[in-house]
C-alpha cells in the first residue's frame, strides 16, 4: 500500500511527536487516520523520521544525552543509601 498524503499540520504533528521521541505514538496516529497496518504505518514513519533527522538533526537529542542525567543521578541516590546504611548499622 502507498503512502497516504498527509497535510502539512498532519505531517507537523508527525514530525512533532517523532522529534520528541513518541514514536509510537506517531504509528498509532497513522494508522488511525489512514487505516494502514502495522507494519506500513511504521515503515512510512520510520523513512520519515530518517528524513527529518537528515534535514533537522538537532532537534533529535540523542539517547544517550537523556541517561547521562538519570545515571548520575542514579549514583548519587546509591551513595546516599550507603552512608545511611553505613551510619545506621555501624552502632
């Protein structure tokens, strides 16, 4: 099945949610609103996303730029929990 012609605020809305890391939720608008399948829906939003991110890279972050912060975070909560538990069975 072809790609259906999508208007300007649909593909909009598309290229928001994709560059905002809802890929599914992209899929799941495309098919609701075409009636495609799955697998067509998410081929159609996959050579989308490919084209965005050649024409606009900096607005797709990186998925390791998201889990830096949470994994520093992550080591800090673990510390803290040590010293806690290091002062409360130390007596």
């Amino acid at each position: 099945m072809s790609a259906p012609h999508l208007t300007p605020e649909q593909r909009q809305a598309f290229a928001d949610a994709l560059s905002a890391g809802r890929k599914i939720e992209a899929i799941k608008q495309l098919r609701e609103l075409s009636g495609l399948g799955l697998k067509e829906a998410k081929e159609i939003i996959d050579r989308l996303e490919a084209e965005l991110r050649a024409a606009h890279p900096e607005r797709f972050a990186t998925p390791a730029q998201g889990r830096k912060g949470c994994a520093l975070l992550l080591v800090i909560f673990l510390l803290v929990d040590a010293v806690i538990l290091f002062f409360i069975f130390r007596r």
